[in-house]
C-alpha cells in the first residue's frame, strides 16, 4: 500500500463497514513495542538540564529527535539495553508538563480541543450536542420507589431513627450537590481563552499530539509481503523500521470545517496498517462521538476501516512533512 496515497470516502460516523468491533487487540496493535525508555533515561536527563522550565512533554520530543538521528544500527542498540526494566518512576514518566492539567490530570476519557474561533454559534450548537451525548452515558440513578422501600424495610425493623432537622438539611445539601454535578465528563474539552487562541488555531493532529500526549516508538509494522519500504523514510511511518507514536489520552480537534459539519477529527495515536501514519485521522459526527470515545477507551473497538486506508490525506501529507522538522 503506497504511504500516502488517497483513500476511499471519508467516515462522519461508526457505520459496520469501516469499525471494526473486538475484544482483542488488532494485529496492528500487536505489533512489537519496544518503547523509548531505554534511550531516554540516557538522554533525558541531559535535555531537561539544557532546556529548563520546558516542561515533560517537549523535553521527551527532543530527546526522541536525538534517537532518530542515529543511524539505523545505533538506534535498535539504544531500545534494547535494559528494555525490561520499570520506568513508572522514571523522571521522564513522572516529571510535570505544563498542559498536564488540561490532559493527564483533566476528567474524562478524551481531549476535544477548539482550533476554529469563527464560529461561534456553531461552536455553542456542537457543545449542547455533546453534552446531550454524554448524559446518555451518565449511570442511571436508582429510582425513587426503590429509596422509599428501603425506607419503609428499615422503619419496620425498628432499626431507622426518626429524621431530625439536621438530617432534613444535610438530605437537601445532597440533593442540591447532586443536581449541581451533572452527567460524567467523558470529554475535557479545550477552549482556549482569547489571549491563547493564537497558540490553538488550526492546529496540525501531529502539533496536538505533541502538547497532549508523551512521544514513544514502536517497530512499525511490516509491508505486506511483495510491498516496498516508503522512500524517503518518514518517522510516522517507517524510519529504518521504526515508528514515533503517542501515549495518552484520545485527542479530537474541532476545525474550521466543524462550523459547517459539526464534526471532529479524531486523531490516531499510531498508524494502522503499513503506509497509513501516526496523527492520521477521519471526521466523526458529533452525535457518534460520544460512543466511539467509550468503545476506544475501554477496548470494545478500534477503527481499522477493513485494512482500507480511508484516513484524511491532506491531513496525513500535514502530518508528515511537520514531522520531519525538530522540535523548537
């Protein structure tokens, strides 16, 4: 399958023919995942000194710009010294970034961010949809009968005191605290305020991976037999058999062209099958994206189009060609 080559009709919602729905990881998934942590405890700690204040997120992308300037051999010794060792510690797992409050730390199982600013009643138009989906998922609250049998169960039993007025309050500060919280987040949603617009707007899925989630590598997957390896390499797809990928939470953009299709960008954290990329994506509509994120976070699905390569390629060329260039 050629690298970058246009695919077939672009998805607005979950139809059956392009979702694939599993329980197991798809092979794509499975794939060897050798991981950067190796090179990083050698390297990070030198990046972070030089470049202080920057915070965990950029100093990992310098460091991942330095592994794929080595040459092909080095770098497959850089993965595989002490590849078995736990990082959970590791100052390059556990040191803080300064988005992390708007991602690691944010409620929700996805980041939706706003990059179009010029719209917005269409912006206020998808919000009050997506809030509408996730008060789908929020769980059902046990009804009202119910509360007043256990009531009445106790009472008869002798084992209910008789309510005070204290009680009486603390019951309605409850209910109040109830009605104030509202559906579960399943979204932490990025609007950015006027003065940090600049920073957001049209921003490339590469761009947001990078400030939402932490860079890693894996071993990219394999041609299909009789296919060529891409030329020239590219880091999103196959550097001497290499591939940068993303750690985090599912990353959503709303753009310029949501104003008018009330749709997102979802945008993938490692490629699919060889030749797609790392921050490739497709449009969901507002309505199907609320399920998509619950399916993908819980492994109920992943979206591998039938192996067709039905991702957006104007986004892709963007992707790629950013990718070549290091990390300011």
């Amino acid at each position: 399958m050629p690298p970058i080559q246009p695919g077939g009709e672009r998805a607005a919602g979950p139809p059956p023919d392009v979702v694939c729905m599993q329980a197991e990881p798809s092979p794509a998934q499975q794939a060897q995942h050798a991981g950067l942590a190796p090179f990083l405890r050698d390297r990070y700690p030198a990046v972070k000194a030089q470049h202080p204040g920057e915070g965990r997120r950029k100093w990992r992308l310098r460091a991942a710009d330095a592994f794929w300037a080595l040459p092909p051999d080095a770098k497959t010794a850089s993965l595989s010294a002490g590849a078995a060792d736990a990082d959970e510690d590791a100052e390059f797992v556990c040191d803080d970034d300064p988005l992390d409050a708007a991602s690691t730390d944010a409620p929700g199982l996805g980041i939706l961010v706003r990059t179009d600013f010029s719209n917005d009643q269409a912006w206020h138009a998808f919000r009050s949809r997506l809030q509408e989906g996730e008060a789908e998922f929020a769980p059902a609250r046990a009804p009202a009968g119910d509360a007043m049998e256990e009531d009445a169960a106790g009472s008869a039993s002798g084992n209910t005191p008789a309510p005070t007025a204290d009680d009486d309050a603390m019951n309605a500060d409850d209910d109040d605290d109830e009605e104030d919280e509202g559906p579960p987040a399943i979204f932490s949603v990025i609007d950015p305020s006027p003065a940090d617009r600049p920073r957001w707007t049209g921003l490339s899925n590469l761009a947001a991976l990078r400030l939402l989630n932490d860079v890693d590598v894996r071993r990219a997957p394999r041609p299909d037999p009789g296919a060529k390896r891409i030329r020239p390499p590219n880091r999103l797809v196959d550097h001497d058999g290499w591939q940068e990928v993303y750690a985090g939470k599912t990353v959503w953009i709303y753009d310029a062209r949501s104003n008018a299709d009330q749709c997102v960008r979802l945008v993938g954290q490692q490629s699919g099958p060889y030749g797609t990329a790392t921050a490739d994506s497709w449009r969901a509509r507002v309505s199907h994206v609320c399920e998509l994120q619950v399916n993908l976070a819980t492994g109920a699905m992943t979206i591998d189009f039938g192996g067709l390569d039905r991702w957006d390629y104007e986004e892709r060329v963007r992707n790629m060609e950013e990718a070549m260039r290091p990390a300011n």
